[in-house]
C-alpha cells in the first residue's frame, strides 16, 4: 500500500470527511485491474483502489 492513500483511508475510518483530488484523467490506480486482469485472465472489481479509497469522496480538477 501507499502511504498517501493508507493515511486518508484511516482518517475516513476514524471519521473524517476525505475529499480525493484527481485529474481530468483520474487515478491510475483505477486501471490496475484492467492491467493485472489482462496478464492473469482476472475480471472483476479493482479492489486495490476500492480498499484504498474507501470513505472517500472524489473531486475532479478542472
């Protein structure tokens, strides 16, 4: 895990409001299944950018 994203995912936990700033382009971490999925035949969730960032409200930059 990273430490940024672990930092803000246990300030949720605890009860804090988390915004995530993204780019336009977003997290890359929201492609990771797509990239291990297509070398082990794996679908499904992203569920390393669900753990990571969960009680988290997202926020686009313009």
């Amino acid at each position: 895990m990273k430490p940024g994203p672990l930092a803000g995912m246990r300030l949720g936990d605890l009860g804090a409001d988390v915004i995530k700033i993204e780019t336009k382009n977003g997290d890359p971490a929201r492609g990771f299944m797509k990239m291990f999925g297509a070398m082990s035949g794996l679908k499904g969730n992203n569920y390393y950018f669900e753990h990571n960032n969960r009680n988290k409200r997202s926020q686009y930059l313009i």
